[in-house]
C-alpha cells in the first residue's frame, strides 16, 4: 500500500514545566507515551484513509514499510532519547535547532514529504486526538487547507480563528491580537492539513515579525486565503481532543479523562465496573463476557480477562491471561502470568512471571508463585513460596511450604509429581523430586527425592521429659 498522507509530529518543545528528566513526550498517557500515542493515531489515520473504511485496523502500530503513512517526527535537542524510545521503520526525524516556532519547525520536514500526498500537522503532546476526527478534518480539506479547531469559552493562550461572513481569514496569536479578536472563542488547536506543494510554498513565506519572533505555521492561513483557497474547519467530538500537555497538573487530567474513555468502552461492551472512576487501565485489557471488576484495579501491558471472570478490589494485573470463571480475590498481584479456568486466587496472592496455571488451581492469601506451572485441581492454599517448581495436578500444597530454589548461586528446580500431599511447614531444597502420590509429613526438610506413595518425614522424634517443672524467678537480694 503507497503512502496517502504525510505526517508531520511537532515534538521539539523541551517541556520545561514538567520538571522531569524524561523528555515531556515520552511520559505515558494510559500507559503510553504521549509522542507513541500520537504516532500510533496517524498510523490508523492513514490506515483507515487507505481502506476507506473508517479505522479499519485497530493496532497497526506494527506497522513497517507497508504503513500507509509517512511520518515526520520534528524533535529538539536531545531528541535521541525519544528516538530511542520508539524508533519504528515507518518513522522519519529530524531535528529543529534552534527552535524559531511552528512554522519553522513544520519547515525542518519539508525535503521528507510526498508532494503528491497532503500534509498532515499533529503534535507531540496533544495525545487524545481521535482518529474519527482527524478523518473528518482531512475528508473536509480534500484539495484545500483545513484546520481542526474548538470552542472555548475561556480562550486565553490560544490563537483565535479570525472569520468574515462565516469564512476563515486568518489565525491571530494571543499576543498579537487585538481586544476585539481576544473576545473570539474559536481557536486553533494547532492540528492542520495542506496540499504539499502549496504548503512548501507558504512555508517559505513565513515571516518572524510578531510578538515572539518566530516563524508561525498559523500565518498561513491568510496566505492560503490570500491564494484564493477556502479554508476548511472541523471541530472534534470532545473538546479534550485537543488538549495538550505542558505540567504535570495537564497530564494528570487527561490521564483522568483518557481512563474514563476506557471505563466508558468497558461498560459499552458489558463489563462490569463497580466504579468506572476507580479503574485504571495502562495499556490493553480485553475483556470477555459478563467480567466483573471491583474499585481500584490497575491494569498494564496486555490483561485478557475470559468469560465470566471476577477481579476482587485491589488487584493488580500486568501482562496476565486468565482463562474463564476464574476469580481473583482481593489485593492480589499478578505479573506475566498465566491462569487457567475456574481458578480461585488470592486474597492476598502474588503470581511473579512465568507462573502458569492449569484449570482449577487454587493459590491463596500469602501464597507466592514464580516461574512454576501448576498442574489442574492442585492447591496451595496459605502462606507459601512456589518458584522454579513443576507442581502435577490433584497436588496439595501446605501452608508454610517452600522451594528451597537458590543456593545462593543457582537456581534449581522443584518437581513435584501428581497427588502429591506436601504437609505444612516443609522445605523443598531443588533440585528434588516428590513422586506421584506421595506424602511429605509436616515440617519435613526434602534434601532428597521422596519417592511415590509413600510417606517421607524428616524430623526430631517428639519426647516429653517427665517431671520437667517451669524454672520459678528467683527473688532479688538486698
Ligand atoms: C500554538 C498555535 C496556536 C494554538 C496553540 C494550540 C502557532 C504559532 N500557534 O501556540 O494558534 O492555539 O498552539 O496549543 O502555531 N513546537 C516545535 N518547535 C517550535 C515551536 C513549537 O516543535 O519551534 C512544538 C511544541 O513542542 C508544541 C507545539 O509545537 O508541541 C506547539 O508549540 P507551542 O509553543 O506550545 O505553541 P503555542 O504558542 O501554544
Ligand atoms: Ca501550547
């Protein structure tokens, strides 16, 4: 597929105000970065242009040299970092330095555009633009220029779109406006599209002579009009859609408002949410029928939640599969891993990666398992340490159990074959084996394999010692 749109990304802007060492379009929204956001919205844009069908493709961010966008990141100094960071084969940079505005910046990517194809200016910190939207901006501009803009009824900071008899005329800056144009309250989003050809052409007409000194991209706007286009204008469904980032207070807002986009898609596609404010989704979850998810559940990397699962209050899951029926109690935490059907986890339980879970396991409160595969129907209800271990199924596991797995070089593993019954309190020191069916008396130490069926114990014969007494405490002398 030839490319159908070029994409120019505004990332120069240091993000002084965020007082961050990360670069400000590298911090996360929903769990991913602002800049890789905003990528991954120009990519469906082209995706969705290219198959006339509206954002056919939900994640082409896969996207190599077949993406259907040509996309120019305009970074600042320093900008290896952001490279670094999401560096694909679709992607072009180029650096602005010094930084002499929007219209300079959007200049540094001219030898890289299509002439054949429009152009397209999004920014690095506006991250919730929708795809639906941009469509709509660009199908509104086919063959002219057009310009995203929005309503505001406190327009302070923003540049105000300038309009007679309903056409657009000009943008004016803030600082360049007069009292009567500051009373507008359409401004400009700073999202545009142009014909290539003509853009390059404005582009190279650009002055500097305004309140700040720099090239304004919003000055070509008049020049268009001047050439005898009609500017075109499009407005988006939520006024969020255009909002960027510049502190920490903006970022915590759109933050709140990209998590209750999810909660809402959540709810629309029948999970239930006990409180769609008190979910926090940083990344993906696919959710099966009738889920259930209690208050103050975080989610990242990829979660698939089956039919029918129940994810208590307090949960966090990161990189998590869980087959159907599962329940997972409160104030569990689960890392790459991945759990069977029917199963029963928590309250209380940590799964650490590489844990993987047949049907019907049972892991309870206090309970840690890392790098272990449970077989179906096992338990291991209370208090205890299952890492590097092969557990069979039918297997239970007593409160207190450990795998002994490091000595403090080496891991080693534990197996422990089907029907196994570990009692309470034992240590399991790997590498060891217990065989099908047998039985491991409580606070026993298995240093060698214990064989199938039969009972293995490992400890100091109880005595009592008659006529012990309690020693009596000695009066103090003097
Ligand atoms: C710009 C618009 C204004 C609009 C507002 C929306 C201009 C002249 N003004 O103003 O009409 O209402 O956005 O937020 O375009 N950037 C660079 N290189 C530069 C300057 C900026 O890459 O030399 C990037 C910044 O990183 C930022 C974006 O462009 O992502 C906007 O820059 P900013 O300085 O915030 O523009 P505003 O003055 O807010
Ligand atoms: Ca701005």
């Amino acid at each position: 597929m030839g490319c159908v749109m070029n994409v120019v990304i505004l990332a120069a802007g240091q993000g002084k105000r965020m007082h961050s060492a990360l670069p400000k379009v590298l911090h996360p929204v929903a769990g991913q970065a602002m800049l890789a956001r905003v990528v991954s919205t120009a990519r469906r844009l082209c995706a969705a242009l290219a198959s006339g069908i509206p954002d056919a493709s939900a994640h082409p961010d896969a996207a190599g040299s077949h993406s259907a966008a040509r996309i120019i990141i305009v970074h600042g100094h320093g900008g290896e970092q952001v490279r670094a960071a999401l560096d694909a084969p679709d992607l072009h940079w180029v650096e602005q330095n010094p930084q002499q505005g929007t219209g300079h910046a959007v200049c540094q990517a001219l030898p890289l555009l299509d002439a054949a194809q429009p152009t397209l200016v999004l920014y690095g910190d506006v991250p919730l633009t929708r795809v639906a939207t941009l469509q709509r901006l660009v199908e509104e501009a086919t063959g002219t220029l057009g310009v995203l803009t929005v309503s505001l009824p406190e327009p302070r900071g923003y540049g105000r779109i300038v309009r007679e008899a309903g056409r657009v005329l000009r943008i004016v800056e803030e600082r360049d406006a007069s009292e009567a144009e500051r009373e507008i309250t359409e401004v400009n989003t700073g999202i545009l599209v142009a014909p290539t050809p003509a853009l390059a052409r404005w582009l190279a007409a650009l002055r500097n002579d305004n309140a700040q000194g720099e090239y304004y991209l919003t000055d070509i706007i008049a020049m268009a009009v001047a050439d005898g286009f009609t500017v075109a204008t499009a407005q988006p469904s939520d006024t969020w859609e255009a909002a960027g980032v510049n502190s920490r207070a903006q970022l915590a807002q759109l933050e709140r408002i990209a998590q209750r986009d999810i909660a809402d898609a959540l709810l629309e596609q029948g999970t239930t949410l006990s409180d769609p404010a008190r979910i926090d989704v940083r990344g993906e979850l696919v959710c099966g029928r009738d889920v259930s998810i209690d208050v103050n559940c975080v989610f990242e990397g990829v979660v698939r939640l089956a039919d029918d699962v129940v994810v208590g209050a307090h949960c966090v899951l990161r990189n998590v599969e869980v087959g159907a029926g599962t329940r997972i109690e409160p104030f569990s935490h689960l890392d790459d891993a991945v759990v069977g059907e029917a199963c029963r986890i928590g309250p209380y339980a940590r799964l650490r990666p590489g844990t993987v879970l047949d049907r019907e396991v049972h892991v309870g409160n206090f309970v840690e398992v890392k790098a272990s595969r449970v077989g179906a129907g096992s338990k291991a209800n209370h208090l205890a340490y299952v890492g590097d271990a092969s557990v069979g199924a039918r297997v239970n596991i007593g409160a207190g159990t450990i795998t002994c797995n490091y000595d403090g070089v080496n891991k080693h593993r534990t197996e422990i074959e089907d029907d196994a019954f570990i009692g309470s309190d034992t240590q399991l020191v790997a590498p060891v084996r217990v065989g099908r069916g047998a039985t491991i008396g409580a606070g026993t130490t298995v240093t060698r394999d214990a064989p199938p069926d039969q009972l293995t114990v490992s400890r100091a014969r109880q005595i009592t010692i008659p006529g012990w007494k309690r020693p009596v405490k000695t009066p103090k002398k003097g």
